[in-house]
C-alpha cells in the first residue's frame, strides 16, 4: 500500500529551484521587451519633447 501524499511533503529545494528559474525566466523576457520596445519609445519621446516646446519647422513670418 502506497502511503498518502501530503501538500506539506513537498522537497522546497526543489521548488525554490524551480520557482528561481521560473523568475529568471520572467526577466528575461522583460529586458528582452524593454530592449525591442526602445526603437519606438525613443522617438515618441523626442516627439513628445518637441510638440511640448512647439517646435516647428515652417518659416516664421
């Protein structure tokens, strides 16, 4: 007879492992999306930057 598995029998070595790896995971794929994300967030910056100022590049009269 197999002896009943408990939530409390669990190897937190184990778990710590894989709950660490699952994290790392996670930020990989965060630096991964902030990197591929800053071709379109720095000219929307530069953009926002000279709407902000109201810069123009038609000839004052």
């Amino acid at each position: 007879m197999k002896d009943k598995e408990y939530f409390w029998n669990v190897d937190l070595r184990i778990l710590l492992r894989q709950w660490w790896q699952d994290i790392a995971s996670f930020a990989t794929a965060l630096l991964l999306f902030l990197a591929l994300s800053l071709p379109v967030v720095i000219p929307t910056l530069i953009l926002w930057y000279l709407l902000s100022i109201d810069f123009s590049m038609a000839p004052r009269p």
